[in-house]
C-alpha cells in the first residue's frame, strides 16, 4: 500500500472517531422524563422504593437498575492492539470500540473504564471495588504475566463473571476454528502434535483451551523470542510457560516443527518459514495469528504445502480469528442467567455452538454481508462470519444452558429454547410478529411458487422455507443454474429432491401453459405466437398461469422489475369479479412497534371503494398478526377543514365504512400527526373514534403512502414485512426488487397462509 493509501485511510479513521460528535458512546435514558410524575419516580422520592427492594435482596438490582445488562470494559492500556503499552488515556478509543461492539452485536450496555495503574494487584483491587455497579467484568488489553494476576484476584474476590478476553476470547475462537480445521482433515485431538510460538497470556490460554479439547500435553511444544521452552529453562519464564517445558535437547523452533500437524502462532511477523512448512505433516494446520502481519502469509504457505488449512487474525484472508464471534454472546448468555463466573464448560459450550454455526448453511444476513466470498463450510470457511445474526441464538443460549448445568446461575431460565428464541427476535425483528402468520401456515402445506427462481435471495429463502414451514417451495428458472448458484453459496437444497423446478426454456408442460394463457388472453389482442413468447419469457406469467391452473396455491414475484410490471399480469390471469387487487399494505416494524401503510403501489388515486377496500383488507391482515387494528384515513384535510380532492375520496370512503357494521375502529380524515398522537387527536375532535394512536394509516394517494413507507424504512430504520397484495384471495404477492431473504421467507409465510385463516 502507498504511503498516500495510509494517509488516506489514517485520515479517514480519525474523522470517523471525531465526527458528528467526538468518540463512538453516549448514553442514553431509558425511561421518560417528561413532566414531575416521571422526576418523582426516576429520582426523589419514588426510587427510594427500588433502593429498599434491593437492599432487602441484591438479586433485584438486576431487576430494577441496569445492572444485570452492564460490562466494564477495563484495561490500563498495558498491551493495547499491536501498540503496545501506550497508557491508560491512549487506550481509551479501543475500550470504547469494545463497547460499541458489545452493543451491536448482543445489545448489551457496556462502559469503558481506563485506568492509571501498573501494579497488577492495586489494579485488581480497584476492579473490584467496583463490583456493585456491573454485571461482569471485560478485562481487555493487560500486559503479561500481569493479566493473569488480575484475572486471579478479581475471579477469586468477586461474585460476578470476569473475564479477561486477550486470554480467553481468543482461546474459544481458536478452539472453535481447530475443532473445525480438523474435521475437514479428518484429525483429532487427541493424535496431534502442535507447535506453537508466542508465550504471552493469548498463547498460553489457547494452548489451555486446546488441552481441554483433549490435546495431550506431551504433544504441545510452546516456543517464544529465546526458543523452545524446555524444562530447567530460567531465560524469561513464569508459571505459565513452566506448564508447557518440554524434557528435551531441542532448542529452536525449526528443531520442533518437524512432523507437526497444527501450527499456532501468537508471536510475530515472518516467524514461520516455508522450510518449515514443508516439514509439516500433510495437509497441515497453520493459525498465524500475530497482527497486523502474520508468522507467514497464507501464499507463502501454500507454495510448499497447498492443502494447508490456513487462519489469520486479517480480515483480508479467509478465516479471520476474531474474538467479537466470542465475548458479546458469552456475556449475553452469562448475563441472562446472573451467572457468578464463566466456567470452564461455559467456554467450550462457546466453542461447541461457533464451531457447529460454521458448518450450517451460511445465513443470508452473513451472506450479504460479506458478498463475493465463499461461505461455504471447509478449508477457507471454518469459523462463521461476525455479523451472522445466528450467533447471538445458538452461542448465548448454549452459554447459558451450560452456566444453569453448572450451579453458576442465580437466575435460571424456566425454558433454555424459548429463551433462544427470544434472542432471535431481538436480531430479526419481525421474528416475533410474523410468529401468528408462521404458526397458521404451519397448519397446512401450501405450495408457493417462485417467478425469480434464480435469484439468490430466492434461492436461500427457499432453504429456509424447507427449515421453517411446511410449504413446498417451486421455482422458475434454468436447472443449470439454480444447481450451480446452490452450490456456490452453500445450499444443501437440490432440484427435485427438495423443491419443483419449472424450465422455462423446456418444461414439458409448456404448451398447456401457453394455451392456458392464450386462452384467457385471446380476446385482449394476445394471439398463439405470442402467448407461446410470453410462456418462453416471461417468469411472473407462468407463475400466474400455474396459480391458475391449481399446481401451486400462491405466488410470489418482484425480486427484480417495476411492480405495475407485475401486476399487469398478475391481474390478467388470475383477476376476476371475486379476486381483484385493491390495494398493497407494507408492515414497518419501528423501535415502538409495528405500523402498517397502505395503499403503496396499486392505485395511485383510489376511488372511495377502493379506499374502503384497503381499510377492510388492512384490518383483516392486522388480525392475522395478532394485533387489533386501529385505522386512521389520512389526509392533508382533517376532519373536514378543507376541502381538497384526498379529503373528499377518504370522507366519501368512511360514508361507505359506516353503511355496515365493522368490527374494527377506524377515523378520518386525519393528520398524520393526529393519528399517531392521540391527545393532539382528542384536542383537534374530543369525539374521535380511535381511542388511541393508529397503528394502520391508509392514504388517498399512493405517493403519499408510498413516501411514508420509504422515510420510514430510509430514515426511521422501519423494517419492512410485505407489500401484501389484498384484494388476491392470497393467492399472489408482488415484493418490492430491495427486499431481503429474510423478508422473502416472511412473505412465503403469509402466501403460505390457509384461506381459513386469511379471512
């Protein structure tokens, strides 16, 4: 990289560190404080009552304060990065990043704390001094052998779960990674011989995971700046080394190496030497971890040994050792439980639920994230990616389970799977309000078929529609390809053993499709060659035509196309007096809940039917997520004030929703505002009927709900479950070409719906 280059990303870190405000936390209240009655209770005299409830019993501080959701970050900035001993202040910027990553990544509140001490046992004794304000402890970034004293003092004195992640964090990863390296090379642990060069507190404490995982002492050979570490050794030694002293002549980390299956370094660059490699056993391990620049560089490796299974600690290769797949959901599941420490068997449940994640199929939230690298479990894919979303599930939960087997919970959980399960509604969102849609699909199989069958958002909700429903997914699309975009992305799913494939380019039902189609068609100008065009070309047709013909119960297009594209056909072949679109309803899930908006993409100028239409079909699909609909017509009028065009569509609508009785509140026409405040509502009409803000808002004008949806998707962070197309019968759905794999399955969900159930 040029010298330019590093200026260039050196300058453009410090603006991230510096801009819109200095540094990467704030904090943020939690409860409002908005008039006295909420001052009283935060503060004098209501949180007196808290006070007294956790001196009767300390478990309630986790019940009334933050603290059972609270990590100290601490460090004395003794062994900062590949810095080095930059100080306490220095520190500060990496301790805040930790936190920053605890936040994102398991939603759990974390505060930096640098401090100005040297002496590891002063430093102990202020770490644990502040025991009553935290929920554990996150020791990060001191030197060795001064981290294991601290770590020591702090387990020993303190009731809550310290962990020093240098040590620790490091040692899960890298047992996660061997566990997995050695089966794709067919090893165990307890047969190999393992080299390994660095004797600071992350080396030491990975070949102390690695023992656990049932690697014979004898077979570990530990080597730092002055050789091997061998027994009467008194150059640079600590107990911690002495563990690992061989009884043997050799001296040198060339002497050893040969006949070794795994290679761990944690030392410096350039340490391992492809004459080296080469002495290796076949197909060796190699986890060249010192950063920035590794013992030996992945190529260089590969040039002597090409089958070597190969980790870093860059992200720049394949395999990243990272310790953010650790700390935030070993914490999280030690948090969750009130756990006193974190065990042994807490860390290899750790271990065991990163390891078996990687050999799953890749999600498509790491999928995107990562776009253009191989996610597919072997040789360059041992360990998953950061921002799986998975993670927080399957490790904090394991985590926790083994912290309950272990007496070290205070708080046990009643239910270890609904426990995961809530975990996962806090990464996906719409987890747990497309949990009613998911339960009324499972109730019967419906067959869903897919127009894009060759996207790849397709193609991995497909897999998970298999994992998570009963329907029978269908895709259109070229056999060739969908085989080789499954492989490439790691899909276990195959062409006729898991799902129908229809070949547009030769199926052997064509020429019932295209008479089908011309049939309905033939008198709206489409003749035989063209219906037989259409059938070869056209994806969301054939799709529409097998609706039709009964081989599936619903479709789903749009991954990619204009929507009236799609709904041109769609209402040509499956339109009728009993199915006719009206109107699409996109759910937005907020922080504060979800709100629905409609009409978003059908009629740009609704008339009052059609508007009346979209508030009876919104409220029908509100039910289905369990929630009770509360509808407000919004407009730029409210409640008569002017007379404009949307104003008088909405109020000849409401005219219409007054003819018959409703079993559903609805209001209009309204401000936007009005319906979603309701004492701005009672003030503007006392004699409102919503009792309550909105959580529906129908529009006269798609523009208008259209804009609405995409500010609060954009700007709002809203995500999105639908457009659902009403008026269909649910038998046909038309996604917007940016919705994710995710999404897909969630509108599988509710085209998977029985019509029992739709309403």
């Amino acid at each position: 990289m040029s010298e330019q280059q590093n200026e260039t990303l050196r300058q453009a870190a410090l603006f991230y560190h510096e801009h819109p405000k200095p540094g990467k936390l704030e904090i943020r209240a939690t409860k409002p404080m908005a008039n006295g009655r909420d001052l009283s209770r935060a503060y004098s005299p209501g949180v007196a009552e808290a006070c007294l409830e956790i001196k009767e019993d300390a478990q309630n501080a986790a019940r009334y304060t933050s603290k059972g959701n609270l990590v100290a970050v601490i460090s004395n900035g003794t062994a900062v990065l590949g810095l080095g001993n930059i100080g306490a202040l220095a520190s500060k910027p990496v301790m805040e990043g930790k936190a920053v990553l605890f936040k994102k990544f398991a939603n759990i509140d974390a505060f930096d704390i640098e401090v100005n001490e040297s002496d590891p046992e002063k430093l102990a004794d202020i770490v644990c001094s502040l025991e009553p304000t935290f929920g554990a402890v996150n020791l990060e970034d001191i030197k060795a052998p001064d981290c294991f004293i601290v770590e020591k003092i702090c387990r020993e004195r303190m009731n809550i779960p310290v962990f020093h992640d240098d040590q620790h964090g490091t040692a899960i990863v890298v047992g996660a990674a061997a566990t997995n390296a050695l089966h794709v090379a067919g090893k165990n642990f307890e047969d190999i011989k393992i080299v390994s060069t660095g004797g600071g507190a992350a080396g030491i404490a990975c070949l102390n995971m690695l023992l656990k995982l049932g690697v014979k002492r004898e077979n570990v050979w530990l080597c730092d700046i002055h050789g091997l570490v061998y027994e009467g050794r008194d150059v640079d030694m600590n107990p911690q080394k002495a563990a690992f002293a061989q009884k043997s002549d050799l001296r040198t980390l060339e002497d050893v190496i040969d006949g070794a299956d795994m290679f761990l370094g944690l030392s410096g660059p350039n340490v391992l030497k492809p004459e080296m490699v080469s002495k290796m056993t076949k197909q060796p391990i190699i986890f060249a971890l010192a950063n920035p620049n590794p013992e030996i560089l992945p190529d260089l490796a590969r040039e002597v040994a090409p089958d070597a299974i190969i980790a870093t600690g860059r992200s720049d290769f394949p395999n990243q050792v990272n310790n953010v797949l650790c700390f935030p959901f070993i914490f999280r599941g030690a948090l969750d439980v009130g756990a006193t420490e974190i065990n042994d068997e807490m860390q290899l449940a750790c271990i065991d639920g990163i390891a078996a994640l990687a050999r799953a199929t890749t999600s498509a939230e790491a999928a995107a994230a990562y776009q253009g690298e191989q996610l597919t479990f072997g040789a360059d894919y041992l360990i998953p990616k950061p921002f799986d979303p998975r993670l927080v599930g399957v490790v904090s939960s394991s985590v926790a389970k083994a912290a309950m087997a272990t007496g070290v919970a205070t708080r046990p959980l009643d239910d270890i799977e609904a426990y995961k399960e809530r975990l996962n509604q806090s990464v996906f969102k719409s987890a747990l309000l497309m949990r009613p849609v998911f339960d009324a699909a499972r109730s019967a199989s419906r067959s869903i078929v897919f127009a894009e069958g060759e996207d790849e958002r397709v193609l991995r909700a497909a897999q998970a529609i298999l994992e998570e429903t009963t329907e029978k997914p269908i895709l259109i699309g070229r056999p060739e390809v969908v085989e080789m975009r499954c492989e490439r992305m790691g899909l276990n799913i195959r062409h006729g053993r898991d799902f129908d494939l229809v070949n547009p380019e030769n199926d052997p039902r064509y020429r019932d499709y295209w008479e089908t189609y011309h049939q309905i068609m033939c008198r709206d100008g489409v003749t035989p060659d063209l219906a037989r065009a259409i059938m070869r070309t056209n994806s969301t047709a054939i799709a529409a035509v097998m609706v039709q013909r009964g081989e599936a119960d619903s479709m789903i297009c749009g991954t990619f196309g204009e929507y009236r594209w799609h709904l041109k056909y769609v209402e040509q072949i499956l339109g009728s007096k009993k199915h006719r679109p009206h109107g699409a309803l996109s759910m937005m899930i907020l922080e504060d809940g979800p709100l629905f908006i409609a009409d978003t993409h059908v009629r740009s100028e609704p008339t009052p039917e059609e508007i009346a239409q979209s508030v009876i079909g919104a409220a029908r699909h509100v039910k289905r997520f369990g929630l009770t609909p509360r509808i407000a017509l919004c407009a730029q009028s409210q409640f008569g004030s002017t007379n404009c065009d949307t104003g008088q569509r909405i109020r000849a609508a409401i005219d219409i929703l007054d003819s018959l009785p409703r079993d559903f509140i609805y209001e209009g026409e309204m401000n936007i505002d009005a319906a979603l405040d309701p004492e701005l509502c009672a003030r503007v009409f006392p004699q409102n009927r919503l009792q309550g803000a909105a959580n529906v808002l129908v529009f006269g004008h798609a523009d208008a709900a259209s804009g609405v949806r995409n500010i609060l998707k954009m700007k709002g962070g809203g995500l999105e479950v639908g457009p659902i197309l009403m008026g269909m019968g649910n038998r046909a759905h038309i996604v917007n070409h940016s919705i994710s794999s995710r999404g897909l399955l969630n509108m599988a969900a509710i085209a998977g719906t029985p019509v029992a159930h739709y309403g």
